[in-house]
C-alpha cells in the first residue's frame, strides 16, 4: 500500500473518530468537513478529463483504504464473538439496509 493509501486510510479513520466523538452536529459536520478537505489533498478521489471530453474518477485509494479497514476490523470480530466473516458480513449488511433516510 502507497503512503498516499495509507493516508487515506487514517483519514478515513479520522473521520469516525471526530464525528463519533459528539453528538454535536457542528462538531460532526466540522469532523466530516475536514476529513473531506484532507481526502482533496491526498487525492483519495482522483478526476482525470480526457481529451476526447470523457472524465475519468479514479477511487482505486479510497477503496483499498476502506477495504483495509474493514478487514481489519472484521478479523477482530471473529476471534471474540465466534462468528464467521460471512456472518459478520451479513450483520453489517442488515445494519446497513436498516439504516432509515432522515
């Protein structure tokens, strides 16, 4: 992984850490804000316009780096709660669906 991978991965990370940290949503839009501006900066997301006009968004970072981190996470939930990663898996997916628009 390059350094600029891994820095979005700990952006990423960042992320969570800021906005989990209150239940302020200045605080959480302030977290989300600057996690935002750092992924710009590293190129976590990169826009290459093609001479023929057709724009071309790279993302290859930012999925490594959130790929990493769930897999990361998901081998330390097996280990305590016995369960497979496709269990695991499949948690995380109904969380996900349940997840209401607000």
């Amino acid at each position: 992984m390059d350094a600029a991978t891994r820095q979005t991965a700990q952006t990423l990370i960042d992320f969570y850490a800021g906005f989990a940290a209150s239940d302020d949503e200045a605080e959480q839009r302030a977290a989300f804000e600057t996690s935002l501006a750092t992924l710009n900066e590293g190129d976590a997301l990169i826009a290459t316009m093609e001479e023929d006009g057709e724009l071309t968004l790279d993302f290859t970072r930012l999925l490594l780096a959130s790929g990493v981190a769930v897999q990361w996470l998901m081998q330390r939930l097996r280990v305590p709660t016995g369960k497979s990663t496709e269990a695991l898996t499949f948690e995380l997916r109904t969380f996900i669906d349940a997840l209401a628009d607000d």
